[in-house]
C-alpha cells in the first residue's frame, strides 16, 4: 500500500489480480490484514509506478496540482447548483 494517507500505508498486502472495471476504474484486489478479500485503485498500490509529482515533492505538498483544479471545478458547480450526485445515465427510481 503506497497512498501516504490510506491507514494500511506501508504494509505488504498479498496480491489476487489486477482488473480494469467499467472502462476506467483500474483496480487490484487483495487480501487485508484480516484476510479479506479488498478491491483497490490500483494507484494506491507499488503496482503502478508513483506520480513523479509526489515523487519530486517529496512531502513538501499535500496535494496534487491536477487534484487542486478538479477540486475548483467541483466547488464552482456545487456553487452555481449546476452539480448532479447522480450520473446522469442514471435513472432514476421511483414508487
């Protein structure tokens, strides 16, 4: 596990497999501490190489620059309500 702020940071997790789910959701799976069967980004694991931007701040930053402006787009479109929770393939249920 190699996400800084994941509580299992730093521990050998015994690998499964690697799957692509849904397109871009790129996952590994393996078994916890406890021996339970997890899914994962794989990004937060040694199976994809770390981002050289946490590679060169080496701690010096606590976020991503790329993260940062995601995040300020996010809060603009809460901000002019122009913000969906539900993906807008979605449909909706009702009684």
């Amino acid at each position: 596990m190699t996400h800084r702020f994941h509580p299992l940071f730093g521990q050998v997790l015994e690998f499964v497999k690697r799957r692509n789910n849904y397109g871009n959701d790129d996952r590994v799976y393996v078994y916890d501490t406890c021996g339970e069967l997890v899914s994962l980004p794989a990004e937060w694991t040694d199976v994809i190489a770390e981002d050289p931007f946490v590679v060169m701040a080496d701690g010096r930053a606590a976020f991503r620059t790329d993260d940062l402006l995601k995040l300020a787009d996010l809060i603009a479109q809460i901000s002019t309500g122009q913000f969906s929770a539900a993906p807008q393939s979605v449909k909706r249920i009702t009684p």
